[in-house]
C-alpha cells in the first residue's frame, strides 16, 4: 500500500453563483498544484452542471498542508454560499492503483 491520499469531491453549484465557482475554482486549481505533496488537482465538469475534483497528495502530511494553506481556508469560506447542497468528499487510501 503507498502513503499516497486521493480524494474525489464533487459540487454544484447554484446558476447564480456559476460564474464566480469557476472563478474560485481557477484559484484553487493554480495555487493547489503549486503545493509541495500535490501531485494531481484536476477538475471536471458533469453534463448536469456539476463539478468534480480528483486530488492526489504525497502523504497525509501533505494533504493536511493543503487544509491549512490560505487558499483553501479562503474557498472553504466562499464556496458553500455558491453550492446548490453540500460538497460530496472522499477520501481514499491506494490498494491497487497505478499512476
């Protein structure tokens, strides 16, 4: 097993705050990548108006990094007002991934 940490989130935000998601999101997509343990922060878009992000950090060192940075603090602040429901996370331990 690797020290590796994957999460999947998924979002939708509301019409009105669509916009301003995608914004936020660009922020969080370049600062995110830009993290030491980030070694994937990609994020999709569903045909039903919803978002996904898939995140892999090094370790759970790393990933707790990335929950105490600035950035994160920021959008965590914002995006539950933008979100039509919650924010759906995962967060997985590898037993047989490759990549």
């Amino acid at each position: 097993m690797s020290d590796r940490v994957t999460v999947f989130a998924s979002f939708k935000p509301t019409e009105e705050a669509h916009d301003a998601f995608r914004e936020l999101m660009a922020m969080m997509v370049d600062h995110t990548r830009r993290e030491p343990g980030c070694e994937a922060y990609n994020l999709y878009a569903d045909a039903g108006g919803g978002y996904h992000l898939f995140e892999i950090y090094s370790d759970e060192e790393a990933l707790q990094a990335h929950r105490d940075a600035a950035h994160y603090k920021e959008y965590r602040a914002k995006v539950v007002d933008m979100l039509d429901g919650g924010i759906g996370v995962l967060v997985l331990s590898a037993i047989d991934a490759v990549g």
